[in-house]
C-alpha cells in the first residue's frame, strides 16, 4: 500500500481520514468524549481540503446531536431501517391490495 500512496498522496490522505472517523466509532468512549474526537476528526478535514471529505462533514453536522447519541448505549437504528425497507418492498409486490387486514396479516405473517 505504500507504493500506491507515494503514487497518490490525496488517496492516503483519504484513507487516513476514514480510518479516523471509524476508529472513532470503534473505541468504546461516552459522547463527550466523541464530541471532541469529532472535533478534531473535523480540524482534519479542513487541513486535508478534500472536497468530498467535507460534504461528510456537513452531512454529520446537520445531524450532529442523533450521530453522537449513538455514543449513549452504543446503538443504531440500522434494524428499524432494514424492516421499514422490507415492508415498502412487500407493499410493492402487493400493490392495489385494499383489503388493509388481510395486508397487515400478511405482514405479520411474514416477519413477526
């Protein structure tokens, strides 16, 4: 790999910057403590001046206080997300059911 980084500097640069944010993410610490990790993840961005680096930083700052909640218990709503994308995918095949019990029956039927 580091052949490819002397070779492209900018790609090294963006590797180190995700391995930032996931180690962040992957140490067991309290939300302060990410608050500030984040902080400097963010000082990291700006020094580094690549563009798609700092649209993520703008994305994670719109939704700073629901990423950093993660930090309390440690959990996502990733499994929420993947039963609602389930359930508009059985709404698709079924589309123009209009008997709404036998659809929710069908649903429970399925993923209960």
């Amino acid at each position: 790999m580091s052949f490819l980084f002397t070779q492209y500097p900018d790609l090294e640069k963006a590797y180190n910057l995700s391995d930032g944010l996931r180690n962040i993410y992957n140490q067991k610490i309290i939300k302060s403590v990410a608050t500030l990790k984040l902080a400097h993840w963010f000082k990291d961005v700006e020094n580094a001046g690549l563009k798609s680096f700092t649209t993520i930083v703008r994305t994670i700052t719109q939704h700073y206080n629901d990423i950093l909640n993660y930090f309390i218990n440690r959990s996502t709503n990733a499994s929420a997300e993947s039963f609602n994308a389930k359930i508009k995918n059985f709404r698709l095949q079924l589309r123009g059911v209009t008997d709404r019990k036998f659809f929710l029956f069908r649903l429970t039927q399925i993923f209960a």
